[in-house]
C-alpha cells in the first residue's frame, strides 16, 4: 500500500520550460518522476530530450493543434505569463481556455503559476484570504486566467501567486543601478528566490495538497531602498538613490505555505541571502 502511495502523481507535465520551469522539470526528473515539458523554441527541444525531459514544442497562439498525449499525466504546470509587450493581453484568457479544454479528462491536478500582481496597490496586507481587485489590465488578465481553471470541474486547481522573482541569471539590482530619485523607497518589497519557488511545488506534490491557493513569498519585506542598496553594493551594481517615501504599496503575506503545506524558506532573510551573493552568482 505504502508503494502505491508514493507512485501518486508521478507523471507531471510542464507547460513553460523556461526561468523557472525548466529548473522545475530537472528537478522532478532527478527526485524520478517522468516530465513532459514544453517549450515554443524547435533549438530547445533536444536540450529537454538530453535532460530525459520528454520534449513537445507547443505554441499557445495555434491552441487548434494542442498534442493531446502532453496532457496525459497527473499533474500539469501552467507557467506560461502573459507576455504583455508583444501580445494583446485580451487573448490571453482565451489560450488558457485551450489549456483547460484538452486538460478534461486527462490531468488530475492543475496547476497553474499565477502573479501576486492579481493584487492593486492598496496600502494594505493582503494574504490568501484576501480578494483582488486589480486596477490594471495585466491584472485583471490573470485573474481572468485564475478563474478559468478554479471554475473547471474536470480536474482539481490550484493556483500559486508568485512574488517578484530573482535568483541566477536575474538580478534585480540592475533594473535600479546608478538611478537617482528611484520612487517609494520606504515601501515593502515582495519577493521570491528561485529555490522557493520549486521548493513550494515540490511540497505542493509531496503533500498532495491541490486545491488550494498559495502565495509563494518570502516572509521577510525589507524596504526597497534597504534591499537593493543592500543588493547592488554585493553585486558589483552603482548603489541607487531613493527617495525616502512610502507612497502605493502592497505587503503580501502567506498563510498556507507554511500552515498547509509546512514549507520552511530556504530563503527567510534577504540580507542573509544578499551577503552570499556575489558579481558573479546571478
């Protein structure tokens, strides 16, 4: 019985191979679970297959012609953003509707990497419990794509807001180094190291604890002037200049990653994690 327990949920399929995704699939492949992982890049799909990632190309903008074999497994991972640059964001929801549809009765368990951007700028702390009324339309586009898997019957969703992601290959402090007069000093940052985010899906699989929404967070909201003085000066970055004001701002707390799925951060403190870093770790 005990066998039959841990062969649950083995096959799991990721939509998205990329910042995150692709780590995500490695991952699973090394702890024995069987992958399927997308990507839209033809260059790609041998470096999934050399992975012993079972590789499928899959364009979301020709949903018509979604590989309907991609889908058969447990569990599947939604992590495709919306790209809001090079995209109308309206067509968004509507390819995640596709997803749904060849989803029906085939996974088990979706889940789908959504955005604590589904919160506006309130002046407030929000948690899970909390509902979003998003104030702009990338927004509301994920909220909309949010809905279109909570409200699917034919498979259990659940749905992981991730806060502003960083780790390798991703270094915030660049988006601020040398700039002066850099708004909202004061105001909390949320974020969210590589390692947590697939440390949260891990547990998500280990503790079978689909149907839920998480905000995947880390606990510790330093203010933005603290943190990427803190990040660029270890970094090899020119230290920004702030102004010291807290204007629109947002904390977002996590309830259920640690009372549901009894996760523990590998990253709790981001002065802790800044002082590991270096010009060349990220």
């Amino acid at each position: 019985m005990l066998f039959c327990k841990q062969m649950e949920n083995r096959t799991v399929a990721v939509l998205g191979c990329g910042w995150f995704g692709l780590p995500l699939a490695k991952t699973l492949v090394q702890l024995g679970y069987t992958v399927k992982g997308s990507t839209t890049s033809k260059a790609k799909l041998m470096e999934l297959e050399a992975l012993r990632i079972e590789p499928y190309q899959i364009n979301l903008n020709d949903s018509d012609e979604l590989p309907n074999d991609f889908f058969d497994v447990d569990v599947l991972f939604v992590n495709v953003p919306p790209r809001a640059k090079s995209e109308d964001a309206s067509q968004y929801p509507q390819k995640l509707r596709a997803v749904a549809k060849a989803a029906e009765g085939k996974v088990k368990h979706l889940v789908f990497i959504s955005s604590i951007g589904v919160f506006e700028e309130g002046n407030f702390h929000v948690d899970e419990n909390s509902i979003p009324q998003p104030d702009t339309e990338a927004g509301n586009t994920l909220l909309a794509a949010e809905k279109i898997f909570s409200d699917n019957r034919q498979f259990t969703s659940t749905i992981i807001r991730f806060a502003g992601l960083i780790g390798p290959n991703r270094n915030l402090a660049r988006f601020f180094a040398g700039r002066s007069n850099v708004p909202n000093g004061k105001a909390p940052i949320n974020l969210i190291a590589s390692e947590d985010c697939i440390g949260i899906c891990l547990q998500l699989l280990n503790k079978k604890a689909f149907g839920e929404i998480y905000h995947a967070v880390c606990p510790h909201h330093p203010t933005r002037v603290d943190f990427y003085t803190a990040l660029a000066k270890n970094t090899g970055y020119e230290t920004p200049e702030f102004v010291c004001e807290k204007g629109t701002w947002k904390q977002v707390d996590s309830f259920n990653v640690p009372r549901i799925l009894n996760y523990k951060f590998a990253v709790s403190n981001w002065f802790d994690w800044i002082a590991q870093q270096n010009i060349n770790s990220l």
